[in-house]
C-alpha cells in the first residue's frame, strides 16, 4: 500500500486516530466510560447505550466496565496463560517456550533456532516473525519490539485486562504446516461457557486482505460477515479433520466466561493453543452486519456466566 493511500485510509477511519492518540496518553485523563463513549461514536456515529446494551459491540463495552476479575490478566500475558491453559488441556497443546525477557538486549540470539518469533506478552501486534535467523534485522526488530515494551495496550481501547501485565519478551518455537503456505487461524466463539460459532481468519498477509468466515457446530456458513461470491465448498476444504476435538478443548477453556474466544491453530492436522481474547475487535468490530451484531449481541447474557 502506498503512502498516499495509508494516509487516506487514517484520514477516512478516525477510529485508527483516536487508538494512535489513545495507546500514547493523550486521553489518559478521560475516565473509562466516557473515553469508551468517545469511541464508539467515531466507529459507528451513534451513541453508546450502557443502560441497555443489546448489540454485540455494546455487550463488550459493558463488560469492559463491568467484568473486571484480577486473574484476566494472567489469561492476556501470552507467557502466564500458557501454564493456566496446559493445566487444563495438557502441555502438548501449547507451542514451545524458547525464552522469556525483560529487555531485548538480554536475548541470546545464538542460543535461538534459525527460525523463531518474538512476542511482547503484554500487548496486541508486538510480534516478529524470524524465518532466517542470517538475514534477521536486528535493529527494526529492537526497535518494534522496545516500542511495544513501552507501551500499555490497555489505555487503546480500556481493556481492563492489559492494565497491569508487566511488559516481558518471549520467544516461541516458529510454526508451519506441510504446505508451507500461512496457518489459518481458528477463533472459537464461546457464549456463557458453551462453544458457539468458529471465525476462519484466512490469508491475513495476502495481496486480498484478511477475510473472515464463520461456521457453525455443524461447519454450516453462518453469514455474519458480507462478502460476494462465496464458494461454501472452498470453506468445506478448510473444515479440520478433528474439529470436534477443537470445539471440546474450547469448551475446557470458556467455562465461567459470558464471552471469551478460544483461539486455536490446527497444523498438520495438530491443535495448538494460540490466545485467549476477551474483546474482539476491542469491541469495536464493523465487519460485521447489522444483523450479526444484534445475534451475537443476544447471545451474550450479562451478569451470568
């Protein structure tokens, strides 16, 4: 994308402002649910109803303010919430620990395999995919990674979760499957402990652009997301062969939760444990239709779990 276009497309989103200006303490003096207000209307030009939320991205607003258990934040620290997960679904699920970090000048990168990736626990995008160790950049990649360890995710969007996680680096062992070609990404939606629905998340780094399919229990099209000229029987091919063993493993994992996310990657026919997620989108998802947010939105019961 060219640098004209990046510029019109912040120019013509001002959500992608306020979060730039948002995750650097601009409005750090803004409590909780007036900044969440302030957001809402740039993203959908309507005003937040915490009274009576009764759509999907409402929901989410509501239990930001409203949801708020001290262990939430072991469940986001993607270093943390890998021993919580094992104990529930055995460690052969997680993907393998090289190392964890305060400081990036503390890795040894010779002790490292040839291919590896670094992640910032603590936030959303500080990651760095290394697939050849020689040609690595060091220095963009201390850079990203120190920017990130700067940061608090939190005061983006008021994840309350992120607040107190402290900023650490890890290294995981880098994943692929036999084709080479990139993982798809199974984001298991789980409403008051029961699994739901399954988000496909197929070709994220292509030319197309990320998009987004959601299948039901029974790998049926669920049509929460608009696109043309969709070939169900492309989606069949993505369907995994134990995708009932998926579904139980986020019905292990969503007990207690009015909505949580189960996100799962499925390699060479192996399930592996990616992250827990609380607030798609921070809750701010316009992918959606209207009509999806309101279906999701009902499947939400609040004050249960």
């Amino acid at each position: 994308m060219s640098l004209s276009k990046k510029i019109l497309k912040i120019l013509n989103n001002p959500l992608i402002i306020v979060f730039t200006l948002g995750r650097n303490g601009w409005f750090n003096w803004m409590d909780d649910s007036s900044y969440l207000n302030m957001l809402y209307w740039c993203v959908f030009h309507k005003k937040l109803d915490l009274d009576n939320p009764k759509s999907y991205n409402e929901k989410l607003q509501w239990l930001k303010l409203h949801d708020r258990k001290d262990y939430y934040s072991d469940l986001v620290d993607k270093y943390e919430v890998k021993r919580i997960v094992s104990n529930i679904i055995g460690d052969e699920y997680i993907i393998p620990t090289l190392g964890v970090w305060e400081r990036f000048e503390d890795i040894d990168f010779s002790k490292l395999p040839q291919k590896f990736v670094l992640k910032c626990t603590h936030d959303s995008g500080g990651i760095v995919i290394c697939k050849d160790k020689d040609l690595l950049n060091l220095k963009a990649a201390k850079k990203k990674i120190n920017k990130s360890l700067k940061s608090n995710f939190y005061w983006q969007s008021r994840e309350w979760a992120y607040k107190n996680i402290r900023p650490r680096i890890i290294a995981e062992v880098y994943m692929s499957d036999d084709s080479g070609k990139e993982l798809n990404d199974y984001k298991m939606m789980c409403f008051n402990g029961k699994f739901d629905n399954t988000m496909i998340c197929v070709g994220r780094y292509s030319e197309q652009g990320v998009r987004y399919y959601h299948m039901d229990r029974d790998w049926k099209f669920l049509p929460y997301v608009y696109y043309e000229n969709i070939d169900e029987a492309d989606l069949e091919d993505l369907k995994p062969k134990n995708y009932e063993e998926m579904i139980t493993i986020a019905e292990k994992l969503c007990v207690g939760f009015p909505h949580i996310r189960v996100d799962l990657y499925n390699i060479s026919g192996k399930i592996y444990f990616g992250e827990l997620t609380f607030f798609q989108s921070g809750g701010f998802d316009n992918d959606f239709t209207e009509d999806a947010k309101m279906i999701l939105g009902d499947k939400i019961v609040l004050g249960k779990s």
